[in-house]
C-alpha cells in the first residue's frame, strides 16, 4: 500500500545545496541591512555615494544662532552708548572681521551677532573687536549708517587716506575686478591684519563676513588655544602658525592617490577571510557541512569585496570620524574663513601677503605653510559655519539654504563650503556648556 511505502530522502547533494543557499542568504540579507544602515547614516557624509544634497545642507542649528544673533543686533540698535569692553585690562583676543556691500544679501551683521550674542561681560572684555568697512566711500555699505555697528565695534576701521593709495583701491571696486576679487581681498586681509597686530593681543582670529558661530565659541577657542600650546610643546616645536576654526569635510574624503594602498588592503582583507573560513573549518570539523569550499568562494570572493565596497561608499567621515579636539591638519583644511594666528607670526604674514600682491590668503598662507613645513591646527567640532551662499564676486544665493539640488555639481564653490557636523549642535546643551564656563572664568 501507498502509506507502507517510505518518503524518498532527499540526496547529501540536496542537503548541501539547501545549506549553501541559507548560508548566502543570511549573508545576503546581513549586506542588505548594513547597506540600509549605511544609507541612513552617511546622507550627510560629502564623501558618500549616498550623500544627498537635497537634505545635507539644511541650516538646522545654525538657522537657531541666526534667530538669536538677529534678536542681539535689533536690540544693539535701540542701546544709547556704545557697548564696547571698558575694561582696562590687556583683552586677549583681536578679532577682526573685513566686510564688503554684497548685492540682495546681507550676512555682516549677523556673523557679528553670532559671535557677540551670549557672551558673559568678562568674555566680551577679553576680546577687542574691529569691524573693517573695506570701501572706499563707506557709505555703500548698509552697516555703516546702522547704529548697531558703532555701538558693538571696539573699532571701525575704514581706509586711512594717508596710509594707502585711495584711488588705486578705488580702481579695485570696479565690477570687472570684483570678478578676480584677488588683489583687494589680499590687501583687506593683510591691512585688517596689521590693525590687529597694534593692539597687541596674544592672539588675532581673522574671519569672513558670512559666518555663524555656535554659543560658546569664546570658552571652545580659548580652551583649543591651551592645547595648541601643550601639543606644540610636547612635540619639541618652537611656533606654529594657525589654529583652523572651520574646514569642510568636502575634502577629507578617500584620496584617490592612494587608490593601489586600498586595493591591497581589499585584497589582504579577502585572503584573511578565506583563512579564517578555512581554519575555522579545520579545526571545528562539524562545521565541515556548512563550510563546503563553494561557500569558502562566495564569502571571500563576491561577498567579501560586496562589504569592502560598502565599506568605502558609507564615505571616509562615516567610517572614520574626525576625533573631538585639536589635531594638526597639514592638508585638505580648507579654506580662510576662520583663523587663529599668534601675534608672533603676523609680522612675517604682512610682508608675505604684501610681497605676494595678489592672490588667495588660503592658497597663499598653505604654500608658505608647505614649503617651510609649518605646524597647522584645527578644532573639531568645528567652532564656526559658513553661511554665505552669495560671494562677494557675485552669484545667486541666500543666508540659509542654496535651495534643494539633485547634485553637488549644481551648487557653487561658495555653497559647498559647509561643515556638515555643525549643524548637528544641541543648542541647548551648547548653552548650558556656556554657561558653566561663565561660571568657571568668573570663579
């Protein structure tokens, strides 16, 4: 009879097949789970495949510190006497900011604002702060007939007829050479810089116009300043020449000239997973089943590479964050928005960007840099953000958002300058931060 007879077994060869195919598929659905958490981590890593612009670029903390830095300059406006330091003392700090009249944009009062708004009374007294109105007829630019600017300055520096050739500079406001931009932003830089080397500050923080710091920028610099000196100590040096407070990860990605070191790693990394499979075999025979030499193929020949290549899409900052602190950032630390230069070393930046004439302050300062093998730091997190979405050489583009883009082909050089870890800030506890360093300095 029919129920006499007993089921067909199934074959060793279909036993293996059925354990083969589990085997890929749990390793398979393990690829596709890590590909999905990979693109929900990296979509704001520049240096990911899965980097999405439409998103990346939204200014969530700093729209926070615009609203606030907005709040402080309306109210600097309605004060009736300058609140600059009245403090006798020796500030610590020249913090010097050069500022040009940009069509349909303003972003100078708000980078001031940003850096003034939240500062303890002992905070803002250690700082001495100049505001450079760079035109020749100052009344071009909104700020200058604004209450605010005079009231928050220590300083509003405008050309000195006697110092520099007016009309040669006036020749530089034409719209044709603000194209180039690249003779009057160099001699803004470096007069900006010799006005901040006569206060006699330890320290000189120039930035850009078109910034936003994060509360508690003042105890965040100071303490990196302090660990600037330790590590440049602890390594025998004598100097060093700037401390960054911004970078954009744009370029801190995988360096394509170190394609063939990848490659081998990948390559070491497959044989060490056929090793381990193998060995793992070997010594643990009842695996034997479920390790036949297919499967040993598949993980270290297709799978294997599957995750390396995963690996290097979920993107550089992804895989290896930049470290909290001051780390030396020789290369790839662009660009001139927010630096911390000892006093010592503006003398011999005067005369280089003064011999220079022309030229980028980036491009030129980190090729005096390389050549002379310069000690450079940088903060992480960054301190600062930048926010100009509009250069000062023209271009579309507003204080918050280059708008939603498909690509980053579609954006601006100005518009990718973006530190994507700032706006990941809780401005709450960043308040709270500061104010227990309130405490700690008046303590």
């Amino acid at each position: 009879m029919l129920l006499n007879r007993p089921f067909p077994s199934l074959g060793l060869s279909a036993i293996s097949s059925v354990r083969e195919f589990r085997t890929v598929l749990f390793v398979l659905l393990s690829y596709i789970l890590l590909f999905m958490v990979a693109r929900r981590q990296s979509f704001r890593d520049p240096t990911s495949i899965f980097f999405d612009p439409m998103t990346a670029y939204d200014p969530i903390y700093s729209a926070i510190r615009l609203e606030q830095a907005a709040s402080f300059i309306d109210a600097a406006n309605n004060i009736t006497e300058p609140q600059t330091t009245g403090s006798r003392r020796q500030p610590h700090f020249c913090l010097g900011i050069a500022t040009i009249a940009r069509k349909g944009v303003r972003y100078f009062k708000d980078t001031v604002g940003t850096f003034l708004e939240g500062l303890s009374e002992e905070e803002r007294a250690d700082i001495h702060l100049i505001l450079f109105i760079a035109h020749t007829d100052p009344s071009q630019h909104p700020a200058f007939a604004e209450p605010w600017l005079h009231n928050l300055a220590d300083q509003v520096l405008l050309y000195n007829a006697s110092e520099v050739d007016i009309d040669h500079i006036r020749s530089l406001e034409t719209n044709e050479a603000k194209v180039a931009a690249r003779e009057k932003a160099l001699f803004d830089y470096t007069y900006l810089l010799n006005a901040c080397a006569t206060i006699d500050t330890p320290y000189v923080i120039m930035l850009e116009d078109d910034l936003v710091a994060l509360d508690g920028w003042y105890h965040r610099t100071t303490a990196a300043l302090s660990s600037v000196e330790d590590q440049t100590r602890e390594i025998g040096a004598a100097n060093w020449l700037y401390l960054r407070l911004f970078y954009t990860e744009e370029f801190l990605g995988w360096n394509s000239e170190e394609w063939l070191s990848y490659l081998l790693y990948s390559i070491l990394v497959a044989c060490f997973v056929a090793c381990v499979l193998l060995v793992f075999r070997k010594s643990n025979p009842s695996t034997r089943p479920f390790l036949p030499n297919t499967i040993v193929v598949i993980l270290s020949g297709i799978f294997t590479p599957l995750f390396i290549g995963l690996f290097f899409a979920a993107g550089r900052v992804t895989m290896f964050p930049p470290s909290k602190g001051v780390y030396q950032m020789p290369k790839f630390g662009c660009c001139s928005q927010a630096f911390v230069f000892p006093r010592s070393r503006i003398p011999e930046l005067v005369e280089l960007y003064t011999s220079k004439h022309i030229g980028y302050v980036d491009v030129i300062t980190e090729e005096y840099a390389n050549a002379r093998n310069e000690i450079r730091w940088a903060v992480t997190p960054s301190i600062v953000q930048h926010v100009g979405r509009k250069s000062s050489k023209g271009g579309d583009g507003d204080i918050l958002s280059p708008g939603k883009v498909k690509s980053k082909s579609e954006l601006t050089v100005a518009e990718r300058l973006w530190n994507f870890g700032f706006e990941m800030q809780d401005a709450e506890v960043l308040r709270a931060e500061h104010e227990a360093a309130k405490k700690r300095l008046i303590s």
